[in-house]
C-alpha cells in the first residue's frame, strides 16, 4: 500500500533543499531550458495534479506550477532518507497534454 504525497511536505523539503534531482530530471531540464530557480519556483506555488501512490517504483505525484510565464510539470516522489526526488520536469504540451491540467485521451 502506498502513501499519498502532501504538497505542503514537497514545499518545506524543497525550500529547506531536502531534494534531489535524478539524472533523468536533469536532462529533460537541459533540454527544455528549465532552471533550477524555475524548478523551485513552479513547486513553491504548485498543486498536485495527479497522484500515485501505487507506483511500483514508489509513492510519487505529478505537480503543476508555474515558473515566471512558464508551466511546469514536476513528478516528485521521496528518497529512502525522505528527501524529495525530482523524478522529471517537463513543459506540458501536445499531443500528451491539452492544457496544463488535462491529458490527452491517447496520453
């Protein structure tokens, strides 16, 4: 059984930079020119959007925010020391996503 990720959680470990960014976060951070300030920035005024508290690979969530003009999808779960793990961060965009909140059908 898993657990469901508190927002409120995610914003004091990454404000208290209790986080870690996978390699597979940083090259899609790279690719889409997303900093780490936005990155933070997009959390701190973030919602989860979807939950997953099943994932096999652990308790994770997918939040949406904000970062100067920029929206920001991040997929966070915890470390076995229970620091945040920014899994991926991306800019929603078709065709997987109509708009920030809503996945295509097909995605």
């Amino acid at each position: 059984m898993g657990i469901n990720m508190d927002i409120i959680e995610i914003k004091d470990k990454v404000e208290r930079n209790e986080y870690e960014i996978s390699f597979h976060a940083e090259k899609e951070r790279y690719a889409e020119n997303i900093t780490i300030f936005d990155l933070e920035m997009a959390i701190s005024n973030g919602e989860i959007i979807e939950d997953y508290p099943t994932d096999p690979r652990g308790s994770s969530c997918l939040i949406f925010g904000n970062a100067k003009e920029k929206p920001l999808h991040i997929v966070c779960g915890y470390t076995e020391q229970k620091w945040i793990r920014i899994i991926t961060v991306y800019i929603p965009k078709p065709p997987k996503w109509v708009n920030e909140r809503t996945r295509d059908k097909g995605g």
